[in-house]
C-alpha cells in the first residue's frame, strides 16, 4: 500500500481525507513530517527518507523533479479546473481508485480533472 506525504498547499483537511479512506497519510506540519514553510527541495528529499510518495497541488515540484532531476519516492501533482478542497480529494481519488491500480512510488505523476499522465525514470 502506498503511503502518502501531503504537501502544506493541500493541508490537514487532506491528510484526513486520506486517512478516513484507510490510507497512510501524513501532513506536512505533522510530526515526524517536515515543518511548515520546509524548502521544496527539503519536503521531496523527505519522501525518500520516510519511503512516502508526496501529494501537491504546486507546480515548482514537476520543476524540480523533470528538469533538475531531484531524488523522490514519487509525486503526484493534482491540477483541478477548480482549485477548491472538495476538486483536489476528487481528484486525488480518482487516482487512488484508478483501475487498473496506478503505480505511483518512483513516478511523477500529473492528475487533471481530463486525464492522467506518468513520467516514469
């Protein structure tokens, strides 16, 4: 099963989504997670260290992983039409129930309301 770091711009409210689904989930700001206002570079070098694939809403990651090549366990960049709480945990399902399964630890992956892409290395 995968686990999940939540990045701040998505929050807490996300993480419990996550969790009420049975899902391992933790937030940044959680303990045990980085801090609030922790570096991009610093939350991706923490998903390789607690083996937890990062969930975000903020473009600078595909930046950071495609073009400067960043180690990560994985990411997974929600891009909804509507940027709300209910349009990202949406989105994030549809990913999460995907059939067949999608593999998501070492990919970046791009989730839209209209497909859904990976990059894998």
């Amino acid at each position: 099963m995968t686990a999940f770091l939540v990045d701040e711009c998505l929050g807490m409210r996300f993480a419990e989504h996550l969790r009420a689904r049975g899902l391992d989930a933790v937030a940044v700001g959680e303990p045990g997670a980085p801090g609030f206002g922790s570096a991009d570079h610093a939350v991706l070098a923490a998903t390789v260290q607690m083996g937890r694939v990062l969930i975000t809403s903020d473009n600078d990651f595909g930046d950071l992983v495609v073009r400067s090549g960043q180690s990560h366990q994985g990411v997974l960049l929600l891009r909804a039409d509507t940027e709300t709480g209910s349009a990202y945990t949406a989105l994030a399902d549809r990913v999460i129930d995907h059939q067949p399964p999608l593999t998501l630890a070492g990919r970046f992956t791009v989730a839209t309301d209209h497909r859904i892409r990976q990059r894998i290395p």
